[in-house]
C-alpha cells in the first residue's frame, strides 16, 4: 500500500493555498456562516490505520452524505423491499428532479437525490420506534462515538426555509409514495441531514462499506451483497449532476454533501473525507474534488 | 340573432340520452358524490334574455373556472404587474406541470393553470384586507346574487388531499414567486375553488366578459382592454391540455373546471354555461364540450 | 369601420424612426442579406379597398407564414384526415420542439410549427401530381397573380443548412408518420417557404380566410368550418412560442415568418399583412409585432 | 480465483432451458433473423486462461459494443480533447435522447449513447485517413484476429432504416458538433456497429481494458489513465437506460448491444462476454444480465 500520510499532506498542501472563489452552501442560512477557507482530509485503512491532515477533527454538517446512513438502516431493515418505492439509476438532470418524479409517477430515480431519501426518510418513519433517537443511535454504533449529534439551528434552519423538499414530499404524497404526513416525514429528513460530524467521525462510520458490512467496532450490520449494492449506488448516484465526472476523475464510490465534505472508499482498501466548504456550480465541493482527483492519481487506487 | 332557446334544446335533447360512460372528478372527495347524470345548460345574451335547459339552476362547484374571476379581480387591484408574476403562453403539456415550473424559474406559464392561479391567490392575499370575504363580495358584485357562498365541505376535503398544489405552492414559494405564507394562500385558493353556483349564475356573473367589463348590474369593474386580455387567456389557455382543441372545435374563450361545468361566451353577443360532471381523460366535461361544438356549428357563431 | 388609413399611417410613422437593433434571421444565409431597415404594412378590408404604407409592395421571403397556405390545400384535398397525422394544441415548449415530437411519438403538435409542416408538406407530395407547380398554381388563383414565385436562391440556401428540419423529418420517418422520402419532402418544404410575396400580395392571398373559404377572385376553396378551424390554429399556434402573447396584445389570428413578415386578420372585416425584417428573441418582428398591438387598439378591432 | 469453467457452466445449464419469450431486435432488418435460442458465454482471464460454454464462439452483431472501440480509438488519437465535444454524465431518460441533445446545445451526455457515439464517429472520420480500414485494422490488433470483418448486408440495412440517428446526426449538425457531412459520418457509424465477432473474439478485443492498456498482444494501446476513464464510462454509462440497473445487481463495467451481446469486465482479473439476442424491453439481452449477475454473485467478485 502507498505512503497515505504522504500522499495526502502532499495534496493539501498543494491545495491549500488555491483561492476560495466559489460559494458556500447559503440556501440554508446556518449554512453560509462557514469559514470558506476550512479544509481538512482524513482517510482510513481498511487495517484501521488513520491519516489526518488539517481540519479534519472539526465537525460540519454533513447534509446529503446522511443520504448513505438512512439508506443503509433501510436496507438493514426491510432490505429489497426498498425499491419497490425508489428506482436505482442516475438521476442525470440538472435542473427537474420534480419533473423526473411528475413523468415516473412518483417513483424517485434513486435514494441518493432528495426525493428518494425523502422516501427512505418516510421508510424510516414507519419502521424505527423513535425515528430521531434510533437513528442517531444507529450512527453511533457504526462510528463508536456517541458524542456525534444533530445540529437543531441547521435542522429548523432548514425546516423555514426547505420549500423545495417540501414540494417533494407533498408531489411524493400525491403519488401514494408517502404513507406518513409530509411534516413528521421532513422533520426527520431535516434531522438526519443536520447531523454534526468530523472528516474522521465519518472515516469511522463508513468503515462498513469498506469492510463488507461490519463496522469498525466488529458488528456484521449488512451483509456483502447488500454493502455492495450502497457502493454501486454511490458510485452511480453520489454527486448530484456530476456522478458521471467523479467516477471518471475519481473513480470510487462518494457522497458529497452541502456543507462542504465529501466521503469516498475503495472496498477493502480505504475510506477518505474530505472537507473544504465552497462548491462548485453543481454542489459539490470544490477542493474536494480536486484532492481526490489528486490522491487517486498519485496512489494509482481506483475500482477501476 | 338565432333562436338560441331551440338551439339549445335541441342540443339538449340529442346529448341527454347518450351514456356517462367517463368518471366524475374523484380527486376530490367531496366532488366524487355529484351524480353523473346531471345535465344542464343555460344562455344568457347580451340584452340579458336568457335561455334555459335541464339541470341549470341546479348549484355545482365550480373550482377552476374560478380561476377566471379571481384573475379579474387581480387586474382590477394591480393591473399589469400581475404579468411580473405569470406568463401568459399556454402551458402545452399534458404531464409534467411542475417540471415546467422548474424549467422556468418559478414564473407559471398562464394564470389558469394551478400554479398560475396560485399565484394571483397570493397576490389578492397581499391586496385584500379578508380575501375570503372580499372575494366573494365581487362574486356577489358581479352576479347580482348573495346567496352564492363557499361550500366549505369541498374547501376542507381539497385542503386535506390537494398534495399537488402544496407541492406547486411549496414550488413558487422556493423561487420566491409566493409572498405570503404557503398555508394561508392555499386556504385562499380551496375556498375560491370551492364556490357552488348554478349554470344561471355563472352566465350572470360572467356577463362583464361579454359586456365590456360592464356587469349585469350596470358597474364598470374592468376596462375593455383588461376584458379583451381575460378574453384572449381564455382562449388560448382555459381548456387544460385541450385549449387548442376547443378553439379548434367550438370557437369561443371559455374556461372548464373539474366539477363538470363550462362557460364559454362570444363577446358582445352572449354566454354560456354547461354542466355534466363526467369528465373525459383531460378533465374537461364530456358532454359539455360536446353541447358547445354543437351549439355554436347550429348557430353558426364564433369568434373565427 | 375606422379610417384604416390614417392608422396605418400614424402607427407607420411612430415605429419607423426607431431603432433595428435586434437580428435578421440569419440561419438561412440568403435571409442574412435583407436590409433592416425595410417596413411595409398593407390593410385589405372585407369590401376590397386596400390601405398602405411604406414598403408594402416590395417582395420578402414569406417562410413559416406559407404553412398556413399548405395546411389550407392540405384540407382542400383531405379535410378532416389531416387530424390523424398533426395534432391541433400549441406546442408551448421554446426550446425541444422535437423533444416533444419523440414525447408524442411522432404526433406534431400542431401544423404551424416546422415538424407539422413537414407532415403537411408530405401529405401535399402524396396527394398533388406536381407539388411544387401545383401549390403555386393554388397560391395563384387564390392571390389572383400569376407573377407570384419561388425564390430558388433561398430554397436552396435551406437545403443545403436545414439541419434542424432534416432531423425533424428523419425523426417523423422513424415514428412512421412521413409516408414519403426525407429528400423529396424537404425540397418541396423548403421550395413553400422559399415563396416571395409583398404585403399587398400576402393580403390578397389570405382573402379567403376573411371571406368565409371565398377567395379574392371568388371562388369558394374551403368550406366556412374548415376556414374558421384553421383561423382558430392561427390564434393559438401562429407565433411559435409567443402565441399567447400575441393573442394577448392584439387578439387576432395571424401567422409569423422568419422573413419578417406577419400576417393576421379579422374575419369578415380586413385582412393586415406587416414587413420588418429585425426580429425578437422568439422569432417575430419586433416592429410587426408592436404595429399590429398599435392597429387593434386604435381601432378598437379585436375577436376579443 | 474461482473455478470459473465451473462457474460458467452451471449458470449456462441454469438459464439455457429459460424460454425465450422477449423480442431479438428488429428494427434492423437483417438483425431480426437471428434464432432467439441462442446462447454463449465466455471468459478471458487477466492470466489469458480461457473458458467458453455454449455458442461462444459463433459470430453476432456487436452493435452498440463498438461503441467503446471507437471511444478507445478517439482516445488514442485526440486524448482528452474528445470531452470537448461530448460529456461524461449518465443520460438517464428512457425516452428523449435528441430532446436531452436541444437542450444541451448539441453536447451528447456520454460517447456510449448513439449521439455520442457519432460525435465520435465525426472524429474518427476527421482523424483517419480511411476511416473504416484504420478502424478495422485497429480491431485486428487489439484480438489478433484478422478474420474479424464488417457485416455489409448489417450495415445497409441500418443505413436504410436508421431514420433516428439520421435525425440525431443532423441535429448535431445544426449545432456546429459534426465537422464532417452527414452521410459520411453514419456510412462509417454503421459499418462500425455492423461488426461480426463471437464472444470469444469480443474477450481478445477488450483484454487491454483489464489489462491496463495492454492489448492481448502485448501492445500498449492506451494509457492506464485512459482505460480507468473508458471503464468509469461502461461503468456509468453503458447500458442505456439500466446503466444504475446493471452497476446494481452486476458491480462491473460493461457495455450491451442490441445485437444480444454483453462484454463486462474485472479490471485486472477477467474479461466476459455473454451472447443471447432476446432483449428486455429497455433493450439489453434478458440472459446476458442474468447470467453476469449470477456469475458475480458466484464468484464474489466485482469492483465494489
């Protein structure tokens, strides 16, 4: 295996001093208070092994990268029987998710847009006990730390002013695609995606995915098959509009979030994050991207 | 001037036979009690004799030709600024309403297609001091009638199932094209929709459309050129996905609604309202349309 | 009736001054080469007396506006069939005109835009022994003059970039709803739309359209119910994607062209034919436009 | 590594006697004619071990399969500049690949559909010296078979009936991204598609995809960075609308033709190609994606 530490310090400091000209995340206004120049990378061996760089232990919001927890408790618990409510292709649109949703009768294109982690988030809902609770506790047995927790100024932040999602949830609810009420099912969704975590807490908590579905404590949560079938998705559906590119300059499995990080893993190899707040016009970070363009390169890693 | 009471008899006559063989709107709970066999149609020319046949002053919900009315009302309060806020294109397509909305940046195509007439809701919520009220005044205004009212059981079940037009709300409101909350503009819009009136006080309501902008009564409430652009929307726009379809086949602005009704009005001469409540598959009146082919290939009046 | 006169006169002379500072169609190179500055506009009133102004004698290329010359011989020889293959709503969409057509297989939404011409154009191939001589021959009698002709420069300067209308027409033959060969249709296509005519000329031929199906010369063409069908596909469909607007702002039927010419027409009262080549971002003349919004308010006249 | 002629077998043996109740395809004349029972799977591994069951060696039309040769062959002639003229993001959408090229200004999504793969054709012509030739001898190297031929009667018979990729190449015309003309580029395009090649032939050819750019003959072709970029592509991209599907339930890279042939791939591990020419309605052979998901599953090998 390459010099990760090497490899990665060489990246960020490549990339550390480049100009912060993008934006960051402001549609959610807690959101836009972030420092444009935070930037850290973590990245964790399949042997445990961990490698940090910069403001990696810093918590942010990780927004739609919860999309790949609330899927896979899903799976967890009703396994197949997910995708008779969301279909799993590329999404491919720029610009209509809701005219995607409006032409294939409510059925989302994938779990990993909004529309289809609505539908995993209404999933949830009518399985967990205590959706909010069950669900952060879910986190914290694949991360082992249970310091991780919600962050409730971005979740009502996001509860004003998320219009979009609630179109959605209501065209979803129109469709019969949603069996609890567009408020309880939101206020979930907000939740799961406000959660507050480090580049390092999520390394921990996506071990599973590298390690064919046990988590970095020694729990099987998922199987094989079904770890396999989250990283496919991720491949084909983790960054919004720009899946194709990232598979093609990145080549792994990722999902990127709003506020800025990133988490991409090579199967039995590693898991990396990055985080670095200013995206680019499709959403995705814009240093993230480009440090893991770099760190593959270097390494010579990719599924491909 | 033809001998409109035979000709609409006649018409009449030859239509009341034929089975209902479509569906009667159900996606309204409420709407889905009207028995499919009312049938009834009612003239009202320019010297105001009116004509009448079967089931025309029988009261009926007249939802989206309501539309029509509050547009009106919009133009008498803010005039041409409501064009800052709706197009006025026909819309063209059968499926994807919201996805249009997206591909548009929040500006509805015309005002009387929902999101449209969502938005002219928002506006008399902005402009009326109690638009329920208020709204309903005009009504009373332009019929002559106070005895119209709102049927709330309709307003209620529309607020409990109507999941696409908070879904189109939730829509403008991202985009910024909703200035009052998402909740008390809809409110607004199931009671406008929820009016019951017969086919007579449609025609006496409607009477300024023919008249000027003069209304039964004798009041000025809208200036020519306002009247001949409602006209003009009417026509191009007041028939769904069917819009080229009528003008093709009937030759008259007009505006449907999903409660089986029709008006329909050639300027300066007369109008005139249909009801039967079974709908065909783009939710307009059957039997309706077919009694305006006829009645206006029999008197040889359009506007071509 | 006003002194159509005077009106066309005082509306001539308030637009002429201003400005051409939009674009002459240059997709068709031979178009590139009209001087901008060029302004005709002629009126032909129901009892024949005829009213110009400016440059309303000189020819221009009359492009799109010959659709509604070939869809009216297209009813003359198969009247109601045409329906089977070219659908009557307006098409809406500025942007995926042939979207739609592989949206609706095959079907075009209405015989005003490109891919429904081509339908028409392969209707007239199949039905006329000689289509090119024999659509003249109809333009002819219907004007009265016999000196009206093809442009070949521009007939062939289409043929050789008419990319977008050689995929439409592939497209139409791969839905099987183009009976004859993509060459042969196109050449006829191109050689119709190639047709230079004056204003004067263009009021002339469009008599019929006024008149009840009764040409200038007086010869009965098309019956009243076919003329009045193809007046209300003007209305809704004659302006590519500002159809609305226009029955909007001038309420009449019309027809645009690339050329700069417009006509429109109020049945059984005039006939108006307007020429400025610098045309809107949608592909109207901006002054025709404005004259004709300029015409019915001052005179009054709408079908509104 | 696993038994994989064990593996292979059992598979074969387990679908072989399935009926083959779906359409071989026909909208090209010449490729309907094939018996729908036929089936072949073989298997090349990294080692150059080969293992074959059934027709595997048997010559098909490889179709869309070229697809990624000519990619291959851009790449080696033009290298990045190829992304200038298409893009790398899943398409998506069922329905309207020439609607997605309107609205993207004539970009194809990806060279793996048939927009983008005559956008590569244009380049190939643009490169070559004779077109065809170079590009069949470029196929000779990579298998080392010079017995691999064009199937002329395949590819006259797509020239005469291809009336969508006539449309899709004129409007890539009218968009300035088709340097060459028309009728010169599709010739090329079909005689690429129309290549006659077994199972066996398609494993030699695409070695070099698993082998870092090193053809079975040992030759490098292409860079390892060029080859994780084509795989990322199959990955994404190369099963039309079950591309997410494929990736899903298959974890490989891979590419479909309508000729019922599938090649997919482990990158430095093996190289299979499956032939049963019975297609699912979304146009992949039914067998082949059923077979591939077994022997993955079989062997619990993927790239996830």
């Amino acid at each position: 295996m390459p010099d990760f530490q090497k490899i990665i310090s060489q990246v960020y400091q490549g990339l550390e001093p480049m100009p912060n000209t993008g934006k960051v995340a402001n549609y959610i206004p807690e959101l836009a208070h972030v420092p444009p120049q935070k930037f850290g990378i973590h990245l964790l061996e399949m042997n445990k092994r961990a490698h940090s760089v910069g403001d990696a232990q810093e918590l942010f919001s990780i927004q739609s990268i919860s999309k790949v927890l609330s899927l896979a408790m899903a799976m967890a618990a009703i396994d197949e029987k997910v995708w008779e409510r969301v279909d799993v292709e590329p999404s491919g649109d720029p610009f209509n998710h809701l005219s995607l949703l409006e032409q294939e009768n409510g059925i989302p294109r994938n779990p990993l847009i909004n529309a289809g982690a609505i539908v995993i988030a209404d999933i949830l809902v009518s399985e967990l006990k205590k959706p909010k609770e069950d669900f952060l506790e879910f986190v914290h047995q694949l991360s082992g730390d249970n310091n991780i927790a919600y962050d409730e100024a971005v979740a009502s932040s996001e509860k004003s002013t998320g219009f979009k999602n609630f179109a959605a949830a209501n065209l979803l609810k129109s469709y019969g695609n949603l069996k609890n009420d567009v408020e309880e099912v939101l206020d979930f969704y907000f939740y799961q995606c406000s959660l507050s975590m480090s580049c390092a807490q999520l390394c921990d908590t996506f071990y599973l995915f590298i390690n064919r579905g046990v988590c970095k404590q020694g729990t099987q949560h998922l199987s094989l098959n079904q770890i396999k079938r989250i990283n496919a998705l991720m491949l084909t559906c983790g960054f919004y509009d720009e899946a194709g590119e990232f598979a093609f300059e990145v080549g792994l499995p990722g999902k990127s979030g709003v506020g800025g990080g990133i988490v991409a893993l090579l199967p039995e190899h590693f898991c990396i994050t990055t985080w670095s707040p200013v995206l680019n016009p499709k959403g995705n970070s814009t240093k993230g991207m480009a440090a893991l363009e770099r760190i593959t390169t270097l390494s010579g890693l990719s599924i491909f």
